[in-house]
C-alpha cells in the first residue's frame, strides 16, 4: 500500500493484519492453555445458538450494511451490464469456481481443514482477478471494477453462516468450527494485500 493512503488510515486501520494474528494466536493460545474454557462458553448457549458468538456474527455483518448507500439503488439498476456481470460472478462463476477447488484441495481428506482453508484463500485470489478483468471488460470504471473485484472475494454472510452452523452442529471446540473461524481470519490479510493489486491493476489499466 502506499505510504500517502496508509498515512490517511487510523492507527487500528493501519496495523489491521497484526491485530488479527495476535487475536488468532490469542485466543489458539487460551484454548491450549486452559482447555476448560470451552464450559465457561458452552455456559452461553441456548439450544444450539451460542450467544456471545451470534453477537459477534451480527456486529460483524452490521458494518457493511451500515453503510449501504441505499439511496444510489437507483443508478445501480441503470447499469444493466455491471449488475448482470455482479449477479454472474456471486451465483455462477462464485459456486462453480468453489465446486472446483474443493475437487482439488479435498482429495486428502485427512486434511480437510488445511483443505477448506486453502479453498477458501484461493476462491478470494481468483474471484478477485476474474472479476476484475471481467469489469474492464463490460467498460466498468476502475470504481466499480474494485467495487465488484472484492464483492465477489470476499464474502461475510456466507463465512458467518458456516461459523454459526458448524458451532451449533459439531460444538464450539470442534476441529470444524475451528476451521470455519481460522479461514475469514486468514481470508482478511490476503484481502488488505488485494488492496495494492488493485492499485497496481488502477495504474496499468485505467
């Protein structure tokens, strides 16, 4: 990232990558440690919702839809091409690309978790780069190309969802709930990192 935009970011911006390993090797350390925590937590749950992880979960997603521009909903319904191309990359490229990763990244199955997380950091990499490419093509702006790039690499709801259930199926100290939580945190860092691909992309293409 330059050195001009970090210096615009806040401190806790800034050093986000950092605060998000430490919170990983934190909280990977507490449940080595002391691995009765996991009754103090399994204290919160209400049949198989957890409560401290939904409020975590909901304060997660509220951000991003925090600041929805819900009055500009017009303008984006105008733009046929860009919103075709945005609904093709979330509901047809997204699943299919997933589908493919998993045949590759599953065929150990023993290794599942290292599995679901290599997918997961690949489908952010490679929708990133389609999508990109793909919203030059259709004559979007550089804008809208990065706006729709790190849509489709990104995706919240579906991680908060794979979260929660995977807590309420297999428990809170499960090896799968593990993985689910272990993913977006590592899924974050690659994404700050996608941000200098997209300046580099706004540089050589628009």
């Amino acid at each position: 990232m330059s050195e001009s935009i970090a210096k615009k970011m806040s401190f806790l911006d800034r050093f986000l990558t950092l605060w998000i390993f430490l919170a990983m090797f934190a909280g990977v350390g507490w449940g080595y440690l002391f691995p009765g925590i996991v009754n103090f937590w399994n204290a919160f749950q209400y049949n198989t919702t957890n409560i401290p992880i939904a409020i975590g979960l909901i304060l997660m997603m509220y951000p991003p839809l925090a600041k929805v521009r819900y009055e500009e909903l017009g303008e984006v319904f105008k733009n046929y091409r860009v919103l075709t191309l945005s609904l093709i990359q979330n509901w047809v490229i997204g699943p299919v690309l997933m589908f493919v990763l998993a045949v590759v990244f599953l065929r150990g199955y023993p290794a599942y978790m290292v599995g679901l997380i290599m997918i997961g950091l690949a489908r952010c990499i490679a929708m990133f780069l389609i999508s990109f490419f793909l919203s030059k093509k259709v004559g979007a702006t550089y804008a809208q190309s990065a706006t729709l790039s790190f849509t489709a690499a990104s995706n919240n709801f579906e991680l908060a969802i794979a979260i929660a259930v995977a807590v309420a199926v297999f428990g809170i100290n499960s090896g799968q709930a593990f993985a689910a939580v272990i993913g977006p945190l590592v899924e974050v860092p690659v994404l700050i990192g996608l941000v200098n691909v997209a300046l580099k992309l706004r540089e050589k293409y628009f």
